[in-house]
C-alpha cells in the first residue's frame, strides 16, 4: 500500500492515496479491494498522523528507496531512467528467456560431449562462463533497479542469486585450476557444475501458467502432506525389515540359481536385502519404478517357495495401490482446487471492473 502523494490546498489538506491491491503470490486482493472501495471519502488527517497510518499500512516494505538514491542526479537521470524502465519492462525479461534457452542447447552440447570424453567440452566450458557473467549482469541491473532489499525479498530473486554466484565461483575456480583448492579445480567438478546449471531452467517453468500453478500448489500442501508421507516412509521401514529376515544374504555370486534370474538377466542385482540401506533402496524402486514382478519373480525363484508371493503383493496393495494412489488423488485434488480458486478470483475481478466502470 503506497501513498502517492500529498498536496495542501489552503487550510485543508487533500491526501490522495493509490492502494496497491496485490498479495504475495503477485494477484490482485479481492478482499482488500472490497474494503477500501467502501471508503471513497477521507477525512481531513493531520501529517504526522497520516504518516504514522502509513507507516502501519505498510506491511510489505517495498517502499525503501534504493541505496543508489544516494547519489539522485545519477540515479535520477534520463539514461539511469530509461534503463530502469527497460528493466522493468517485459522485453528484458524476454532476453533473459531466450538467453536461458540458448543456455539450455549448450548445457545439452557440453553434456554430451562430457559423457563422451570430447576435449571439445573445453570450448563449450568457456561458453558457460560467459553465461554465467551474463546472469551477473542481469542480477546487478536488478539490484540497481529496485535496490537490493526489494530484490533480495522475491523467492525467485533469491533463488537466482544463489545460483549465479555457486555457479560463477565455482567455474572461475576450476578455470584458474589453483592449487589450494584441489577439491574445486579438480576435472570431476565439473559434473556437479552441469547439475547446478541445469538449475537455472527452472525459471523457464514459471513462465508456465500451469506449471506455475502447480509449483505454487505443492508448496502449500508440503506441510499436509507430512503425514502422508511419514506414514509411507514408515510402511517401507517395516517392509524393508521384513526383507532383511526373508531375503537377506541371498543374493550373492555363490548362489549357482542367481544367473538364471531376471535379476542377473536384467541387471537388477543391486535390488536386494543384504543389507538396511540397500534394502531401503529397492522398497522405494518397487514404490516407484514398476519393476517389482521380474524382482518378485526373481526372489520366488532363489528363495523356491510360493509365499514369496504374499510379500510382494501385499506390498503392491498396501504401499502403491492404496498409500501412493492416496498421495496422488490428494495432491491432484488440490491443485485442482486451486485452479477453480484462481478462475473464480478473476472473474471478480473482471465483476468488480464492470461495477467500477458504471459507477
């Protein structure tokens, strides 16, 4: 909620006041709007209160002035003017996406020439530094923008941030290959850079209504659905457990029935009980991955009993069918919801436009 000005007209003052009518997901208040249109009028308010008012409304303190403000007749000049509002403006935003997809094709080339051993990977090496400066210019006009506490303020902002500099850090380090610092400039560390580049697309999503949508939907119900998932992390202990005492030990290369297996022949052999953590494993992959009947299959045929059989498909029943499936439907239920919010929330808004209009 900002206060657009002030002006005294002899001895009274007329105070005119635009709301910003925005919440924190970037769409407009419908209840706020609703408040503040029944007050068409104010009263006359002295300064000092009118300036305590404000300073409550202001919840959001978006209006701190820049640290550039220092030094106004820079920051306040025509060219610093014009590149603000450049930066503000969607076409900027346009070349920051279409930078990110000519990322992307390098991040993709220099993949695959990493999987392949190329010393081509070099070159493609020095193009992501580039990139990497590019993003740094991007953040230092932001900053410059709309002051580093406004910027610092959006989660996608910080989220950037973060990004730009690990990635920065870390390539110019393997570049300059220093001694000290073995553990960064060694050649595997560039592997964990493609990871960490990869990151960056995700900005390429929210640009994605329905992506969006979903993203904003899961991060509302990742408190509901802890119990959920507790409650599966749980049935997979205990079936992980029961695997220990049923299986256990019996995957090994001394077992003469193992070669004739599905899980010799598909190479499913780390797809055992032998120990916790890999037990822990396989119950997630049987959770996940839809391989579970040549492992049930393979287990029926080591262990040479039918009983095998109730483990797994109890297993199927309760954990996937049943627990998984509820996950599902509850998070698809949601978000569900949360578009019909969304399609309602507009259509009061094109309502309330309409009234606004014929008043």
């Amino acid at each position: 909620m900002v206060a657009s000005y002030v002006r005294t007209r002899g001895s009274s003052t007329e105070i005119n006041v635009s709301f910003c009518l925005r919440n924190s997901t970037n769409t407009v208040d419908i209840e706020a709007h609703y408040v503040l249109n029944v007050f068409r009028t104010i009263p006359e308010i002295p300064k000092d209160d009118f300036e305590f008012i404000f300073k409550k409304l202001d919840v959001a303190p978006d209006s701190k002035l820049p640290i550039f403000e220092a030094c106004p007749s820079f920051y306040h000049s025509p060219a610093s003017g014009k590149l603000r509002d450049f930066v503000r403006g969607a076409m900027f935003e346009y070349i920051i996406v279409f930078i990110l997809l000519v990322n992307l094709v390098a991040v993709i080339v220099e993949t695959t020439l990493d999987m392949q051993n190329n010393s081509a990977q070099t070159f493609w090496q020095k193009v992501e530094i580039a990139f990497g400066w590019l993003y740094v210019i991007e953040m230092a006009l932001k900053v410059y923008t709309y002051g580093f506490g406004n910027y610092w303020r959006d989660g996608q902002n910080r989220f950037d941030f973060i990004i730009t500099w690990v990635i920065v850090i870390e390539e110019m380090t393997t570049l300059a290959d220093l001694d000290g610092l073995n553990f960064m400039s060694n050649g595997n560390w560039i592997h964990y850079l493609l990871i960490a580049r990869m990151l960056r697309f995700i900005r390429l999503v929210i640009h994605i209504e329905q992506c969006r949508a979903f993203v904003a939907t899961f991060l509302s119900l990742m408190y509901s659905l802890l119990p959920y998932s507790g409650t599966i992390f749980c049935v997979l202990c205990i079936y992980c457990s029961l695997g220990l005492q049923i299986f256990g030990g019996i995957v090994n290369t001394g077992n003469p029935n193992l070669n004739q297996t599905d899980l010799a022949r598909y190479d499913y052999l780390l797809f055992n009980f032998n120990d916790y953590p890999t037990g822990m494993v396989t119950v997630f992959n049987l959770l996940v991955m839809g391989i579970w009947p040549p492992v049930m299959q393979s287990y029926k045929e080591l262990t040479g009993t039918s009983w095998t059989y109730v483990y797994f498909f109890s297993f199927y029943l309760i954990v996937v069918l049943w627990l998984l499936n509820l996950v599902i439907v509850f998070v698809l239920e949601a978000f569900r919801l949360f578009l019909c919010r969304k399609k309602e929330e507009s259509s009061d808004i094109l309502l309330a436009l309409r009234i606004g209009d014929r008043n």
